[in-house]
C-alpha cells in the first residue's frame, strides 16, 4: 500500500513538473484583404521554463518584400514564476511598429500579492482579489487551464493592457480539426469578442496555439503554425 501511494505521488510530481515545458513554435502570418488571405511575414512564440520561472516572447514581423507596402513588426515579452502548478505574472512589455511609426512601446509591472499593476512605473490599477495576466501569458494561462479543467467551458481572466484591468471571458467554442503541417489535426476552438481574439489550440504542441486569428484596429491577422519544437 506504501508503495502504491509512493508510485502515485512520484508520477504526480512527474506531470506537475512536466505540465509546461520550454518549446520554439514559428508561425506563418497572413493579412486578411479584399483580395483574400495573403502572407505578409512570419512570427515566432518562444517559451523558455528554468527554476520556477518563465520567460515567453513572440517576434512578428512583416516579409521584405511587403515593408514597402506596410512595414509591421511586434515583439511583446512575458515573465512570471511558476509555483505550486500555478504560473504567476511579474513583468510584460511590448514593442509594435506600424509604418515606420511606433504603435505601441510600453511595460507593466504585475505585483499578484496586492493586486495591482503599473504601466511604466506610473500608473496603477488594483483589483480586489484574484490574478492578473498579461496579454501574452494569456496563451499559457489556457493552456494550463484546459488540461487542469477539461469539463470547464469558460475561463475568466483579469487581463491587463495599456488601459488598464478588464475582466475577459475565453469561452470553449467546441472542437475542430484543420491542417497543421500538412497533417490533419484535432483541436479546441477558444474564442474572446472583446478582444477580437479567436485561436485554436491542440494537445499534439502543448495545448499552444496552432491558429490564431487577431483584429488589431483595422487590420486583420492570421498565425498559421509552421513548425514546433520542444526543447530538453
């Protein structure tokens, strides 16, 4: 009976130490147009995990031959802790271009003990109680969340930006398969309409993001997965 019990915590610890690795994930990115989808550059999500922490950036930018037309890029950057199975946000700043003009340059500070946020060491916002997650760790968020609550059908969120705290509902919108790869794969369909956010994510890479349809403004977006690794 010891040794079952034994057996049973160890391979618990296993998946709880397991459940988020590091990985590099490139996407393919695409402009939604009058003209229909049209690739336009290419992106790249990159999650590094060592010693309880976590760094997770993503690189968009626009082809050379499209800069002429519309020169784009976006490198957003994400760090928090991971303790007890439970990932906790710290630091988020981003970095878009649009133009030849910057569209957005900013950093937060998330202070998850009293509930609060910085924009640039300035401004703060509080919540009265729960977690704050950044734009970017958002990803992360669901895909822990999936796995640790497979019946739940929607996730609630404080998510945290340049204007502030806003609660976001992600909603289970059921299972799909597309092609990924060249390969049909079965995935879950979340959506968020506030955020103009539809993605797509599969239990084949992690529960990541394997399609990602974003509204920015004007502009309508695609991320195609391209490749995936894990890394040791």
């Amino acid at each position: 009976m010891k040794r079952c019990l034994l057996f049973i915590l160890i391979l618990f610890f296993s998946i709880t130490v397991q459940a988020m690795s590091s990985y590099t994930a490139s996407y393919e990115l695409y402009s939604k147009t009058d003209l229909g989808n049209l690739k336009v550059g290419n992106a790249k999500f990159e999650l590094t995990v060592a010693n309880n922490a976590y760094v997770f950036s993503s690189v968009a930018t626009t082809d050379t031959l499209w800069k002429a037309l519309y020169d784009y890029s976006r490198n957003e950057t994400s760090i928090g802790l991971i303790e007890d199975n439970k990932l906790t946000g710290s630091y988020y700043k981003i970095i878009e271009n649009q133009a030849n003009s910057v569209a957005d340059n900013y950093e937060i500070n998330i202070y998850p003990d009293e509930y609060y946020a910085s924009l640039n060491n300035e401004i703060k916002w509080k919540i009265g109680s729960g977690e704050i997650v950044d734009e970017l760790s958002i990803y992360l968020h669901i895909s822990e969340d999936i796995q640790k609550f497979p019946d739940k059908k929607v996730f609630t969120y404080h998510i945290v930006g340049k204007k502030g705290i806003r609660e976001q509902k992600f909603t289970i919108d059921g299972n799909e398969t597309i092609s990924v790869r060249n390969k049909e794969v079965e995935t879950i369909r979340i959506i968020c309409p506030e955020l103009r956010l539809i993605f797509n994510v599969s239990k084949d890479y992690n529960f990541m993001p394997v399609l990602i349809n974003k509204t920015n403004g004007k502009h309508k977006y695609i991320l195609t997965l391209k490749e995936f690794k894990k890394q040791s």
